[in-house]
C-alpha cells in the first residue's frame, strides 16, 4: 500500500506542477503578427500590440528622436525567407529585431541582428544590420491599437509594410527578389 501511495504522488505532482506552468498570462498588449506569402517563401512580423488608451501617443508616451522598440513588450522582430529589398537597401534572408527612431515628420526604421530582446532597453547599435529613413505621414483616420500589417504596391514583386498608430503612418517598401 505504501508503495502505490508513494507511486501515485510522485507521478501526481511533476503534472500538477507542470500543468500550471502551461496558463499563460493575459497581456495588456496582445502579440499580433503580419504575414505576407510569395510563392515558397514568407516575411512575417510578430509584435506587441499597445492601444492608445486616451494617450497621446507620438512625441510624449513614444518620445521623438529616441530608440522605440516599435510596439509593446519584446522588441518587434522580422523573418525573411528569401533576400529582399529592404526601403530600397539589400537584405539577407534572417529575423531581425525592429527598432524606430520616429520623428516629426520621418523615421528611422532599423533592423538589428540582435534578437529575443525585451523592449529597447538593452539595444545596441554595433549590431545593426541597416537604417532606413521613411517619411511619416498623418491619417485622416485613428488606428486605436498599434498595427503592422503588409499592403499592395503597384510595383510588381513589391508589397509596402505598413506601421500604423494613433494618426501616424509609415509604409516601408518590400521588394522580392527572385
């Protein structure tokens, strides 16, 4: 009896200790991802996305001129499965770490070989692939959550990744290369 007794919680325990670890936690701002398939091969973004909550978004709750992890919680990272054109620049197919240096009137869109990274806060420039300046633009429209998403061009074999929120908008272009 001992021995079924001692049996039933060893195995009993390791599956309630594991099955707790297994609830997640519900975050304020959800993680989203943008997906754009060409032929065999993909660009896909994953984010955090934060809501503007009646705040001020631009040059006060995300500063002007500083390193933005470009959304919520763990820095936003890009996945190329073939080389693009990356805002008119060479990239190799990787993941990337997305940070944003917004501005008034343009940003710097910086992709960084650095990823797993929680926010910005430990960002370093040593490590970045490239910078690319994009002009923003104000939105007749107010997008309440940070959106990444990808949107026609009419080039051919190009697609415009777009960042959008509150009445802020950049839309960088993505060529593919064959």
């Amino acid at each position: 009896m001992l021995f079924v007794l001692i049996a039933f919680f060893l195995g009993f325990f390791p599956v309630v200790s594991f099955s707790q670890t297994m609830v997640a936690e519900k975050r304020e701002s959800p993680i989203e991802m943008a997906t754009y398939k060409y032929r065999d091969s993909y660009i896909k973004v994953t984010y955090g996305s934060p809501y503007k909550r009646g705040r001020d978004i631009f040059g006060n709750l995300v500063p002007y001129d500083r390193v933005w992890r470009t959304g919520a919680n763990e820095a936003t990272e890009i996945t190329s499965t073939r080389n693009i054109m990356f805002g008119g620049k060479f990239l190799k197919a990787g993941t990337y770490s997305i940070f944003t240096i917004p501005g008034v009137d343009q940003w710097m869109v910086i992709l960084n070989k650095e990823v797993g990274q929680f926010g910005a806060f430990e960002y370093d420039r040593t490590k970045d692939m490239m910078r690319v300046e994009i002009k923003s633009m104000e939105t007749p429209d107010s997008s309440e959550n940070f959106l990444i998403n990808f949107s026609p061009s009419d080039k051919e074999k190009e697609v415009i990744l777009f960042l959008w929120w509150d009445r802020t908008r950049i839309e960088i272009p993505i060529g593919i290369i064959n």
